[in-house]
C-alpha cells in the first residue's frame, strides 16, 4: 500500500497471530517490486490496541483470509469501520520447487496489488 500511494494515509498491518515471521517467500517477491519485508513481524489486533493503535481510528480493514476476516469482525463490531474480505490465493503450500513457490507466491502478491488498484484507484504519478 505504501509503495503505491505513499503516505497519504496510515495503514497498519495485522494479522490472525502475531507470532509468525514474515515468509522468506514473500519477502523475495516483493523485494521484486522494491518492497522492503525483511523487517516487518506480524503483529494481532490486540497487539496493535496494546501499542497505541486505537481501532476506531481506522476507516477500513481488509481481511486476506476467512479467519482474518471473522477476527476482524468480532474486533470491530464496536466500531464503525468497514471490513472487506480480498480472496487471495494462499501460496504457501504450492509448488514443489523453489521457482514453482515463487511463481505461487507472485501470483498472490499481483492479486493483492490488483485489488488495491480497483479499490483505491492507479496510484499517483510520482
């Protein structure tokens, strides 16, 4: 998101745990793109309340997975808020080679970056 359109606005992301690193997979696929992941950590939505992000300053949340987006219903039922669920291939158990894991893993980040297109429009010309 950030890449595409900068800091125009806050986006935080989260997850359904926060004790998973980021997959190596993703981080190469986006360092395609000039996406830096190397240093990025899942974190949960109780993480997020518990490091100052308050929920209800939040206009949208996008849930990547069906548990993402019945944690972030239940999170956000006090709130007003509109949670999206983006179907996104999950790429980590595809693929036997490495080569065939990356094609998995690009096809699940160009989704990713096809949605946020149609939803929020070309980013700006820089």
């Amino acid at each position: 998101m950030k890449k595409l359109y900068g800091q125009r606005t806050y986006v935080q992301s989260a997850g359904v745990k926060n004790d998973l690193e980021v997959d190596g997979f993703a981080v190469a696929v986006c360092k395609e793109l000039g996406i830096e992941l190397s240093r990025h950590r899942s974190r949960s939505f109780e993480e997020m309340q518990q490091w100052g992000d308050d929920l209800s300053g939040f206009d949208l949340v996008v849930a990547l997975s069906p548990a993402s987006q019945r944690q972030a219903l239940e999170f956000t039922r006090f709130f007003h808020l509109d949670v999206e669920y983006w179907p996104v291939m999950d790429p980590s158990g595809i693929g036997e080679t490495r080569e065939a894991k990356l094609t998995a893993y690009r096809q699940a980040r160009d989704q990713i970056r096809d949605r946020m297109i149609a939803r929020f429009g070309p980013p700006p010309e820089a």
